[in-house]
C-alpha cells in the first residue's frame, strides 16, 4: 500500500509526542490524524477516518488499552500500534494477546515505527 494513500491515527495525550509522530509519519508520506485524547477519536469517528491507529497506552480517562478493546470489537481488521514509557513483559504479552499489532517504548527509535508500519500494512491489505 502506498503511503500517501493511508492515513494513520495518531493517539497520544502528550501534543510534543503527537507533533513528533505526525512530522515522521508526514515525512514518509502518511497523512496523519492527530488526537490528543481516545475520547476525541472515537467523537471523530476516527475509526471511520484511518487506516491504521498508533495510540499511546496511558492516556487519561480511557487508556489506549481501552481504544484497543474498541477497535478489536468494532473494527477487527484495523490494525493497532501501541507505544508506552512502559516496558514490562507482562505488559507486552497482554497488549499482544489483545489484538495490538505492535508495542513501542518510549523513546523509541522512529525508522523502526516506520518499518513496522509498512509491514503491519501489507500484512492487513494482502
């Protein structure tokens, strides 16, 4: 899928971490929707809007585990990345075991979200 025609979801409460990720994702050629809240999203209709969704996990109010719930309920083929300050195993098993697509750590390293983007992608569109 070319990127330019995906448009990817960007959930985070922190806006630097939002301005971040859409300025990498905006350079590689996804357009991107940012949300600084789950609740926001969903009010969009965000899964109506987006090809793919990368929500950050401890959001206030509704987590991005939450977010995660919704889509595999409503939109199971919509691929998930989740990214954390977190990094325990017990954590990653259980996104994984949810239906996340992927688990980043914060800081992460951004050709690495890029590369599994792409991949994610074909693997949903093929």
């Amino acid at each position: 899928m070319n990127p330019d025609q995906v448009v990817v979801g960007v959930v985070d409460d922190d806006p630097r971490v939002v301005e971040s990720l859409q300025e990498l994702l905006l350079s590689a050629g996804y357009e991107v929707l940012p949300f600084l809240s789950a609740e926001s999203f969903l009010e969009a209709n965000g899964f109506q809007q987006v090809d793919c969704v990368i929500s950050d996990i401890g959001l206030p109010v509704m987590s991005g585990s939450d977010l995660l719930e919704i889509a595999r309920a409503q939109h199971p083929a919509m691929p998930v990345i989740l990214i954390t300050a977190r990094d325990e195993q017990p954590l990653r098993e259980m996104m994984t075991e949810r239906g996340a697509r992927r688990l980043f750590r914060k800081p992460f390293d951004g050709s690495e979200l890029l590369t599994a983007l792409a991949s994610i992608l074909r693997e949903t569109n093929s």
